[in-house]
C-alpha cells in the first residue's frame, strides 16, 4: 500500500488525482510542525482521503482542515476532538491517536499540559467545565497557572472523562512544590504545605489537630518552627515512612538557614517599651482593645511578630520613640517581615500598597474615605486587577501616608489625655470624681472596695460607692478623708467645697430652721453620726436628740444648750460661723412666729413650786 492503493493498481482519472493530491500532500507535511505532519500523514496515508473528502465525512470545513494540515493556527479543542472522533470510527490505531493528542496538548510533561489533555479528552474547556461544575473562566485560570489548583477538583476532572488521575497527583504535587518556592516559601515548608493540601487540611485544621499557634504564626511568615512542634502534623499528613524521613530530613536541611531568635521588630519594640516603663496592658489600652486578655495582642507582636490592626504598628512606634531615625528602622523591619508574610498572595499583588495600608491598621472599608474606592474597588487595585498608573499609584501612596500621620497624631493626643486622666486622681473637685476616678486607677469598684476594707474603713461596700459615683449617696466626711488618706491624695480642699455644698443641700431640703441647718451641719464636719458625736458631750444621746428637735422646729432654748454642742464640736466663740449661729439662735423666735407655729405654753403654777406637779396632757407634744 502506498497513499491508500496498491503500489501496482494503474490509476485513472479522478482516482489518479487523488493519489497525486495525496502524494503531495505528503511532501509538504516534511516541512509542516509535528501536530500537522501527523493530521496529514492520518488523513492521506492511513485513510486514504483527499482534504474535501475527509471535510465532507468529518463536518469540519476545509479551511479549517487547511490551516490544521499547514499549520497556520493550532486547532480549536472541539475541532479537534471531531478529527479525533472520526478518526476513532475509522478504525484508526490508538497509539497513533494518542500521538496526535499529545503532541496537541503537549507531552503531560507539567501539571497545564494534563490540563489541556483533560480538556481535548472532554471536547472542550467549556465541556470539562461543566463537568467539573467550575466555570469556564476558572478554568482558564487553573490551566494557566494563575490559580492554584485543589486537589479534589483535579481529581473530579479526571474523573469526568475518565482519565488515570495518579500521573496528574504527581504532576499536580511537581507544581504546587514549585509554585510555592518560587514565591519565596523554604523547601522544607513547601513540601510540608503541598503534603496538607494533598489531604485537604487548612491551616484551622492542623491547629485542631495540635499545631500551636506560635509555630502556625511563624509557618506564615515563612519560617519554621522546630521540627517538634510539627512532627504530629507532618505524622498525619506523610503516608507513609518514607514520606516522614524525607519532610524530616529537608526540614532539619533548611533549619540552619532560617532567621535565629524572636523577630527583630517585636524584639526592639519589647526594649523600648521596657525602657518607657510601660506595661502591656497600659499599651494594650492606648488602642482600646477589648477582650478578656487584651495585652495578650501586644504579647504576641513582641513574641511572634503578629499583626494587628487594632495594635497598629506605626501607632507602636510613635508611642515608644519619639526619634525620627528609630522610626524609620523599625518600619524598615516590619515592612521586610511582613513582605515574606505576602509572598503567599498572587505574584501581581501591589505589596507595597498594602504594606502601607497595613502599617497604619486601615482596612478596606477605611480607603473610601481616603480614596474615594469603595472596598471592592480598592482591593482590586491592591491585588493587581486591575491596570495603574505609576503617577496614580504614588498618589495613592502618599493619600494613605497623609491620612495615616493624621491618625497617628490623635493617637498621640489620646494618650496625653489619658495620661491627665490618670492623673486627675490625684486632684479631684467632686465626691463623686473622687471615686470614679479612684475606681478608674485601681480597676473598679470592687478591687476599690477591697482597697478600702483592708484599711479598716467600714460602710463603704461595692453597691454604696457605685452610689457615691452616681450621686446617689453622700458619705460622712470622716469616711471620705480616710480614703483619700488611704489613696494617698493630700489635696482634697475642692472635694471638701463639694461635699459641704452638698450636705447644706440636703439639710436644707430635711430642716426648715436655718439655725438647725447650720448646727447639723457642724456636727456632720466633725462626726459621722449623732451618736458618735454625743460621745463628746457629758450628757446621754436622748439629751442630744431632744435639744435638736427643739431646735429643728424653732423653739425657744437656752443659748448654753447651743453653746455646749459648738464646744464639742470645737467651734471657737470667736469664730465668724459661731456669730452666725448666736444670730440666727436669737432670732428663732421671730421666724417661729413668721412660720405661724403654734406658740409654746407656759408650766402651771402647781408644776414651779405649787400643786401636784403634774404637766397638762395637752402640753406634752410641745415641751419634747
């Protein structure tokens, strides 16, 4: 056979045509690429056809056949699938469709020729899409390496069209190793991530099965931990011993070459903020973090080099140094850590967009506005979606750098206010200030109380001084001047003002005598209740207490019933206060009769010296 005829059959006619068609069809594919040289040497050699003939059986139109058999464009896949089909009901031999198909979607030599393989096995990309249940842009994506391929879903596209999904795990394995060191990841650390993917573990999955969260911290900034915080998970996800050995001997490989001790960033900020005398938690405080734990956040930056954008780092720095030059290291440390922690992103990521916008703990939502982009919009810029200016993109640079030192700058405002705050303790105006602000230094009002109660002072429980604060309740001035003694404040002639304004207050609104107002007044300066002041005086406390209904309603008394409770209070006679009291004691008879009081009765004679001494009964109520 030659050109599909016997060599000795005597051709005519349009039979002779063909075979010359053929025959130089032939010759031109030794100068045609490998994948037309084949097409041709199936369609003129093995079936024997002309172009038009093959065009008319096949449904492919001879243009199309034409530029397959030239080699002008490589073939569509459903093209080329129809070739492929027809060739199969010819009867043509498998190797030799099988060499067609590698030479079109390559030698299955890398994981993007499987692909393409799968892609002409399925008839189409949009065909193996549908498949899979992926859309065809995706699959774009996965077949031009700008998206890392899932496992599982190599696995199903194998499936669907029924091809050895073993040669493509290998291969799949090859490139993911690949890809990952390229983008900066130690061998040892890309070989264990690839190991993880195979199992279809996340990272939130090997911290469930024992990973500790320092080591998964340093794994994302592409460093590793020591072999035995992750020998458990490398256990897990090695199939076999051989597998572990080798992870264990690449691991203990790349060790030497990783960076020694904590981060430096975190390391020289722990340095200064010892230096400064700050606690983690008053730093923690500065950015109001909340939590149960919050300087846990400031822990884990000195410790693990962690990111917070609540704990911002050019907000750290401001707030430990004040030297330009230690700013501008710091940031250079930060940003060369937090790059590798990048590398992870897609290669045309803007890094140093975000790095900025991360330097100062923006988030997205934050850049309309500063920008003007809404979240969706400037995300795409950052990831490198879509195209920008180099003008525009120092103009975005210097926008989040300008609205950064803005923020910095009340960072810096915030924490001279507190600071005054914490201060204000120590010269508080009001009651109330005086145990807020006392409540504020030790942590509340229960650690306030308990400060109060080791000192022997009583009646000032949790609920009584959430009072005081609230200016519900207002406490004897001997217990106010032991807390602030306790407390160590030495000034407290403002709290003084505001509680005697606050006691005349209430006295006023209780008694209606001026004259009981003021000597109630006296009493509360010196002792916090009447029976403890009664213990000044040589008389019983029921004395005490009647001498001051008496006075309360105005009743004419004796000025030496006065005079004995000014002494006991040890009110000078010549003391301006002292004066008004005598005044407003003579003149309790006036006010008694402006009031409309009822007038006080005499004693009966029978009572100073004659009859039986007894009082009328009508009388009694007013000589209490």
């Amino acid at each position: 056979m030659r050109h599909g005829l016997p060599e000795r059959q005597v051709l005519s006619g349009h039979a002779l045509r063909n075979a010359n068609l053929r025959r130089r069809s032939l010759e031109r594919s030794q100068s045609a690429p490998p994948l037309a040289a084949a097409i041709v040497h199936i369609r003129a050699e093995l079936l024997g056809l002309t172009r038009i003939e093959l065009c008319r059986q096949s449904d492919i139109s001879r243009g199309t056949l034409r530029d397959m058999e030239l080699g002008v464009h490589k073939p569509t896949r459903r093209t080329m699938q129809k070739f492929l089909d027809f060739c199969t009901e010819k009867k043509v031999g498998g190797s030799v469709l099988e060499e067609v198909r590698r030479l079109y979607a390559g030698g299955g030599e890398t994981l993007l020729e499987f692909i393409a393989d799968l892609e002409l096995r399925a008839g189409s990309p949009r065909e193996l899409a549908r498949r899979t249940g992926i859309s065809v842009a995706t699959l774009w994506e996965y077949r031009r390496g700008n998206f890392p391929l899932p496992l599982p879903l190599l696995r199903r596209m194998c499936e669907v069209v029924g091809a050895d999904c073993r040669q493509g795990e290998e291969l799949w394995r090859d490139f993911e190793s690949r890809r990952l060191r390229e983008r900066g990841y130690p061998p040892a650390l890309a070989e264990l991530q690839v190991l993880c993917q195979r199992e279809g573990l996340a990272e939130r999955h090997l911290l469930e099965r024992g990973l500790s969260y320092s080591a998964a911290r340093k794994m994302r900034y592409l460093e590793l931990p020591p072999w035995q915080k992750v020998e458990e998970i490398a256990r897990v996800v090695c199939r076999d011993q051989t597998e572990l050995r080798k992870l264990q001997q690449l691991w203990h490989e790349s060790t030497p070459r990783q960076p020694s001790g904590p981060d430096p960033f975190g390391r020289r900020v722990q340095q200064l903020r010892r230096q400064g005398g700050l606690s983690r938690r008053e730093l923690a405080d500065l950015f109001d973090i909340g939590g149960k734990k919050p300087a846990r956040i400031i822990k884990h930056i000195e410790e693990d080099g962690f990111y917070s954008a609540q704990a911002y780092p050019a907000g750290i720095v401001a707030l430990l140094t004040d030297s330009d030059a230690e700013r501008a290291k710091l940031a250079h440390l930060w940003s060369e850590r937090r790059g590798k922690f990048h590398r992870r992103r897609r290669p045309e990521t803007r890094i140093e967009l975000r790095l900025k916008r991360e330097w100062y703990g923006f988030s997205l939502a934050d850049m309309e506005p500063i920008l003007g982009y809404s979240s969706a919009e400037y995300q795409r810029l950052e990831r490198g979606v879509t195209p920008l200016l180099d003008s525009a993109y120092q103009r975005i640079l210097e926008a989040i750098d300008k609205a950064g030192r803005r923020r910095v700058q009340s960072l810096l405002a915030y924490r001279d206010e507190q600071a005054q705050r914490r201060r204000a303790w120590m010269h508080p105006t009001t009651v109330a200030e005086m145990v807020e602000l006392l409540a504020e230094r030790e942590g509340g009002i229960i650690p306030l109380a308990r400060v109060l109660r080791q000192a022997n002072i009583g009646g000032l429980w949790p609920a009584r001084l959430r009072a005081i604060a609230q200016g519900k309740f207002l406490p004897p001035w001997q217990a106010l001047e032991k807390m602030a003694e306790t407390c160590g404040i030495n000034d407290t002639t403002a709290v003084r003002v505001d509680w005697a304004e606050r006691c005349r207050q209430q006295l006023q609104k209780q008694y209606q005598s001026p004259l009981s107002v003021e000597i109630r007044f006296v009493i509360a300066e010196v002792s916090p209740t009447l029976r403890d002041f009664s213990k000044r005086l040589g008389f019983n406390y029921s004395v005490l207490v009647r001498d001051l209904q008496r006075i309360d309603r105005d009743e004419p008394i004796a000025w030496f019933h006065v005079e004995r409770i000014l002494r006991a209070a040890q009110l000078p006679a010549n003391d301006d206060r002292c004066k008004e009291i005598r005044a407003l004691w003579s003149t309790a008879g006036e006010r008694t009769q402006q009031a409309g009081y009822p007038p006080r009765r005499k004693a009966c004679p029978s009572f100073n010296g004659g009859g039986n001494g007894n009082l009328p009964a009508n009388t009694m109520s007013g000589i209490r």
